[in-house]
C-alpha cells in the first residue's frame, strides 16, 4: 500500500520552476531515500509535501487523502512529520520545552508522557540535558532533539532532509542506527532526503535520484549503489 504518493508535482520560486513532473511513492514500513546533487530539488520536494512551499501542479495523497494546498499543521496532524535540514529546534527553550513543541497538537497526555520517555530512551543524552537550553547543545545532540520532536508528534511517515549534515562521522554513524531502529521497531516509515548517497542506500530499502528537478533513476537501493554511474557521480567510485 502507497502511504505517500506525488502525481506529476511541479513546484516554482516566483517564475522559476524547480521540480519538474516528480512522481514517486513511499510503501508503509519502508525506507526510501532521495539522492541528488546540492540545488537539485530535494529540500524542496519535501517542502511541497509538507505544504511550506505548495506546487503549482499535479497531486500528492497522503494515506488517500489529497493534502495539496492543506495547511502543514494539518497535514502534521495526519501523522506526517518533517525535520528539516539545519535542524531548526528553539534554541532558547529547553530540551524538555522543544520536545513539548512537537506534541502541541496533541491532546493524548498519557501517552504524550510514555512517549517523551521513549525519545528519552533512544537518545540518552537528551535526558541527562533536558532541563539546557537547546541553543547550547552539540550539533549532533541538536540533530537528537530534532528528531525526537517530531517523533513526538507521533509520526506515520517522517521526513529526514540531511540528517548527517554538519555532523561528525561517528555521531553520523549513531544517527542512522536510530533512524533504521526507528523504522523496524516503532513501525514509522521513513522517507531520507541525504547527500551522503553511499550511507543513504545502505540504509534504505528504494532509492530515487534527482537531477535539476526531475527523478532520473528508481530502483531497489542494493541496485542503484551497485550502479556505475551511480558510484561516479555520487559515491566517488
């Protein structure tokens, strides 16, 4: 079943069309990443999913449900969540308030709280800070609090755009064990916008490619990273 699915999506800037006929799907349970250059589209394919930068054509159904033109915080209250590139947590709050933040929408209080604990659970440290203003964490530790809040949302599908980005390689390393622990044991389908094109198809179960604004190559992610041109353009093979 498609939990996510974009119809022939042109998106524009003012009088500059960035996307050009995107079609692609995301099956409940599944990783799927999108891979590209800087400047080819990626952030903004996530943007016209979440409605931040709505397209000027074509459909995107969420579970069935057509959500162009939806509000983003209706579409969150779906069950969809974005963390988007640069993290974009409330530096002045604190862990704990960030993490409160991504709840707002909820009115399930006892579960908000096991929930909270959880995000606790995975990223150990957020705990031992929660009460630190989120301004005065790590890079990676911010990258954590950004995920956790949008978990805190209690996502069906969440949308990762460059989580390594900035980050160390072995905090990058940590990261991604979470997202694939997410995905198999919280049953959250996953859809992976990232630069690191190697980590991403190791990770996920599909891949697309993106090239100025048009999907160039679909294919099982063991394939696209056995791909010659795949490892010239994208993996420095």
């Amino acid at each position: 079943m498609n939990m996510l699915e974009l119809r022939n999506i042109n998106t524009s800037y003012g009088n500059i069309q960035v996307l050009h006929d995107i079609n692609l799907h995301v099956e409940q349970g599944e990783i799927i990443t999108l891979i590209g250059a800087n400047g080819a589209g990626k952030s903004t394919i996530l943007m016209s999913i979440c409605g931040i930068v709505p397209p000027r054509s074509g459909e995107i159904l969420f579970n069935g449900t057509s959500i162009v033109w939806m509000p983003p915080e209706k579409i969150v209250a779906l069950g969809l969540s974005q963390v988007p590139e640069g993290r974009h947590i409330f530096p002045e709050l604190t862990v704990a308030e960030n993490l409160d933040m991504g709840a707002f929408l909820r009115k399930d209080t006892g579960r908000i709280r096991q929930d909270l604990e959880h995000v606790y659970a995975l990223f150990p440290i957020l705990a031992e800070r929660r009460h630190q203003p989120g301004g005065n964490l790590s890079g990676g530790e911010q990258q954590m609090l950004a995920i956790s809040r949008a978990l805190m949302a209690r996502p069906q599908l969440l949308l990762l755009d460059e989580p390594s980005m900035g980050l160390a390689p072995l905090v990058t390393k940590q990261i991604f064990s979470i997202i694939r622990k997410i995905n198999e044991e919280e049953d959250t389908t996953v859809f992976l916008v990232e630069q690191n094109a190697n980590l991403a198809l190791k990770t996920a179960d599909r891949g697309y490619v993106l090239e100025n604004g048009r999907i160039t190559m679909h294919d099982r992610a063991e394939t696209l990273l056995g791909n010659k041109d795949i490892q010239k353009a994208y993996l420095g093979i």
